[in-house]
C-alpha cells in the first residue's frame, strides 16, 4: 500500500522537521496543498527546504512552479479540468472516478470516513461500497493506483484494502497528533502489515 502525506494548509513550525523525518522515514510523496498562499510565498518556502526532496513533493497549486523547481508533479482539484502531465487528481464520486483512472498516474479519492481535520465532512450515509469495490476491483483503462483520503488511520487501513484501495492520504491523523512523524511510522507500519499478511494469504 502506497501512503502519502498531505501538508497543513497553512503555516505549521512543526512541518519541516516532520517532513524531513517523514522522508527519512520512507515517504515517498508528499503533497504541498496551501490554498491560501500566493505563488511568491509557496515559492519562498519550497525554496528554503532542501534540494534533495524537491523530487518528492507535489502541488495542489501553483503549478507553473513544478518545472521551475524540479518537482515531483502537479495534482489536480476535481473540479480542474484534466491537465497533460499530472500526477495526481482528487476525485469526489464513482463518474469522475472512473474517468480519472484512465488518465493519471493516482488518483486520491474521498472522503472515505468523517474527516479527522475538517469536523462535519465525511461521506454520505450511503456511501456506495459496494459500487466502488466493483470498480477498484475490475479491469483499469491504464496503471492508476487509487488511494483512498478522509479519516485515515491506521486502524481503517484495513477496510480500504478490503474496498481494493492501493494506499491512502493523510492529513489529520498525521498533523492532528503531537508527534507527526510518529503517527506517520504508525500508519507506515500498519500498511506493511496487511501487505504482509496478503501476500500470506
């Protein structure tokens, strides 16, 4: 299972430190989303981190600065419209789902479970399992991995691997604890483990 972090919104002292042991720690992605801040400041601060994890970092915005840095790749908003190119895309129901995965790479798709930094967003009560199982496990128009995003935590992990999600996004799990860079070894870990134990199987 492929887990990635997604960055605070806004300005966090404890983000660069955790970054970095976060990808000491194995992390391969990690998506700078800062909707509030303007091309000029993103700038500045990818360009006080160091040189070396500008490969594993993508952008939610201010995309003309992934090529100018040497980034590791744009995401697209659901509501954007598809750009050659990227990364990555959000998705928010099974139509733009399905559309998606024939064109990126990955695609982050939610909101799974009540979300952890955003009180009162979660999916509806009727959340279509059963539908999503069937379109995660049927045959994919080209090499997408879909990870799963909202609420995550290690103890949920499971349930995305059951729907057939091939990872999942963090957010409040990782930036709602006191120690970031443990709670991402500890969903790290629990992904590992149910790796192991399928392949078991």
């Amino acid at each position: 299972m492929r887990i990635v972090v997604i960055s605070p919104e806004g300005s966090d002292p404890r983000e660069v430190p955790a970054l970095g042991g976060m990808l000491a720690a194995g992390l391969e992605r990690y998506h700078v989303r800062k909707p509030s801040w303007g091309a000029g400041e993103l700038e500045d601060w990818l360009l006080a981190l160091p040189a070396a994890w500008r490969g594993a970092l993508i952008l939610h915005q201010h995309h003309e600065l992934v090529p100018v840095l040497g980034l590791g790749g744009r995401h697209d908003r659901d509501a954007d419209p598809a750009s050659a190119g990227a990364e990555s895309r959000s998705c928010h129901d099974l139509a733009s789902l399905r559309r998606a995965m024939g064109s990126y790479p990955q695609v982050l798709f939610g909101p799974i479970f009540p979300s952890i930094s955003k009180p009162g967003h979660g999916p509806a009560p009727d959340f279509p399992w059963l539908e999503l199982k069937g379109i995660l496990a049927g045959p994919r128009p080209g090499p997408c991995r879909v990870l799963a995003v909202g609420g995550i935590t290690a103890e949920r992990l499971g349930r995305c691997l059951e729907a057939g999600f091939d990872g999942a996004a963090l957010k409040g799990a990782v930036w709602g604890c006191g120690d970031p860079v443990l709670a991402y070894r500890r969903v790290r870990d629990a992904a590992h483990m149910l790796e192991a134990s399928r392949h078991a199987a």
